[in-house]
C-alpha cells in the first residue's frame, strides 16, 4: 500500500486539453499540488508529471506570479508550490513548506 501518481491520468489530463483546444478559449494556470509531487526526486525526474504533462508545468515548474491588464486594472494569479522536495512518500507526503 502506499502513494504513486499514475502516468495514464496525466496522459488523460493533458490529452483533454489538447482535444478541447483549452489554450485557445482561455488562460489555463495549473499548479502542483502534494499528489504530483509522489516520488519525484528532483524538477528534472521524468516522474514529475505535472512538468511532463501540464500547460504551466515547462514554463513554471514551481510557484509563480501570473498579471492581466485589462482596462486599466491589474489582475494577479498566483499559484503556489508547497512540494517538499524531494517528494517523499506517505506519510510525508500530506506536508508542505513555503520558503522565503
């Protein structure tokens, strides 16, 4: 028994994205969150899913800031990583950390 991320959910998360054009029709932020995180040693690990698969996770692969303008306001999107890294194993893995 124990914790893992399962490859096919995220080749079906990223397939649904692509067939719905979701990148064409709006702004799509994701983040990681603790299950993307299940034994992933390091952001360059082929088991980091959420870099493999997500839109953000190339560009961003941990917390970011993300700004619109529109009509003279500013709007800001900010999604934030608490991984622990490297991603540890249950019971660990429900813990997250926010560095300076």
């Amino acid at each position: 028994m124990g914790s893992r991320q399962i490859v096919q959910e995220w080749q079906m998360y990223r397939n649904l994205l692509k067939e719905c054009h979701v990148h064409k029709k709006t702004l799509w932020l994701d983040i990681r969150g603790n299950h993307d995180n299940f034994n992933v040693l390091n952001l360059e690990s082929k088991e980091n899913y959420y870099r493999n698969y997500s839109i953000q996770g190339v560009s961003h692969p941990r917390s970011y800031l993300h700004q619109i303008s529109k009509g003279g306001d500013k709007y800001s999107f900010i999604g934030v990583d608490a991984c622990l890294e490297p991603g540890p194993r249950r019971p660990f893995n429900f813990v997250g950390m926010l560095t300076k």
